[in-house]
C-alpha cells in the first residue's frame, strides 16, 4: 500500500488477517504506519538541517499526562498480562503508588471522569487537567531509571512528540517554547475514531495512569471482534482523513 504524506510518500506491505480479530490485533500495524510515517517527517528535517533532539535516556517529557485511545488501552492491557509475575508485580506496584499519589493531590477522580465520558471531551476542560498534572512532575509508572520499560509497547502518542529545539528547554514544558516535529497522522485519535465507530461511542482518551484499571473494567468489550479487513479500512479512511487535512494546513 501507499500513502502520501506531507513528508514523502510512504509505501509499506501490510499482513492483514482475513478471520474475525480483536480491535488489539489491528494496533501494532497502525502503529507501525504511524512509526514509518514519523521517519519520513525525521529524514525531511534532518535534510532541512535541523536535528532532532530526543534521545535514548531522556524522559522530560515522561511527566506529561498521555492520552491513550480505547484500543491501546487493551493492548496495554494484554502487553502487561504476559510479563514475567516478578516484572508485573513491581509495575503494578509501581502503579498504585502513582494512584494514590494522584488521589492526594485530587487528581484521579477527574482523571476517571475523562476516562468514562460519554463524549467527546473538549481542549479547554483537558487543559486545566493536563497542567495539573504536569505540575506535579510525577514520573511515568512506566518509567524505570530514566527508561520506558514498555517501549515496544508505548503509547501512539509518547512516540509522535520529537522536538528539534533544544534539549534542554523540554525540563519545564510548561514555560518553555519547544518545536515539535509537525505528526501528519494522530494515530492514537485514529484509532479512537475507529473504535468510536465500531461500538458507536464517543471518541474517548483514557489518561495512562488509570489505563490498565480502564481496560480491565471494560475487558468484555474488548473481546469483540470484526473482519481484519473491514479494521483495516477504518483505520486507512480515518489516516486519509488526517492527511488531507494536513496537505491543506500547508
């Protein structure tokens, strides 16, 4: 398949199950669009001059509050069930005190109420919300020495935010003017799009801290399945969608 992109043109093979197939077996491909989609926008800067600043080892921006579609959710999900008992207990762990640190600090019930909205829940209620989380600077309970102990894994949007400003400006976001590399394709809204369709839903953004409660307490929607082509055709009209829009911004 092809796709024109603002960045070049991406062309890639994609194995598609043609059986009945959960919403989580359609993640990885999409992500992977995503992923070819991001080296395109990085092989056009880099030609331009400029350099991408994010490397291996820093995690400013591991205090961010990320959005996570339904989807990633569930394959979260299912990564984190098939870890080693010892690995999984030290995360779960982990993600209990990130809990109880976010109900002192009344940030979990907001949180939840982001998670469960029934609609679409707009920028100027989310960004009173992300502020506050961000200004409490607690690291990603996924994050071990500095590291992403999912990264095979991680969520759409922790891989789209690269910046070519300098490093050292991501230590307060808040405050500091950073330059992202422009994303053609918002994979995790893509895929919350399709979702929102498959089940006729709002699209819904579950804050990662509480991403794995989410997912358990909606696991039979989770079992759901469809054609892997008729998934596949949701996620391309969707990404279309997103490029056009991108093409006019030019």
């Amino acid at each position: 398949m092809a796709l024109n992109t603002p960045a070049g043109r991406l062309t890639t093979a994609i194995d598609v199950p043609t059986q009945l197939i959960p919403i989580t077996a359609i993640v990885p491909v999409t992500r992977r669009l995503g992923d070819e989609a991001a080296q395109l926008e990085v092989q056009q800067a880099i030609e331009a001059g400029q350099t991408i600043s994010c490397r291996i080892g820093c995690a400013a921006c591991c205090r961010m509050l990320v959005p996570l579609s339904a989807p990633e959710a569930f394959a979260l999900r299912e990564y984190v069930e098939q870890l080693p008992t010892d690995r999984r207990t030290h995360l779960l762990s982990r993600l209990s005190d990130r809990k109880e640190s976010l109900k002192r600090a009344g940030l979990w019930d907001r949180l939840n109420d982001v998670a469960e909205a029934n609609r679409s829940v707009p920028d100027e209620e989310l960004d009173p919300i992300n502020q506050s989380y961000y200004a409490l600077r607690i690291p990603c309970p996924y994050l071990e020495d500095e590291m992403c102990s999912i990264y095979e894994s991680r969520p759409a949007a922790c891989r789209e935010l690269l910046v070519t400003s300098p490093a050292e400006l991501c230590q307060d976001l808040a405050h500091n003017p950073v330059t992202p590399l422009p994303v053609s394709m918002r994979i995790s809204s893509i895929l919350g799009l399709v979702w929102g369709t498959l089940t006729s839903s709002p699209p819904r953004l579950i804050p990662l801290p509480m991403a794995l409660e989410w997912a358990e307490r909606h696991v039979e929607e989770s079992r759901r399945t469809w054609s892997g082509s008729s998934l596949l055709d949701q996620v391309l009209d969707n990404m279309w969608r997103f490029l056009s829009q991108a093409f006019q911004r030019q």
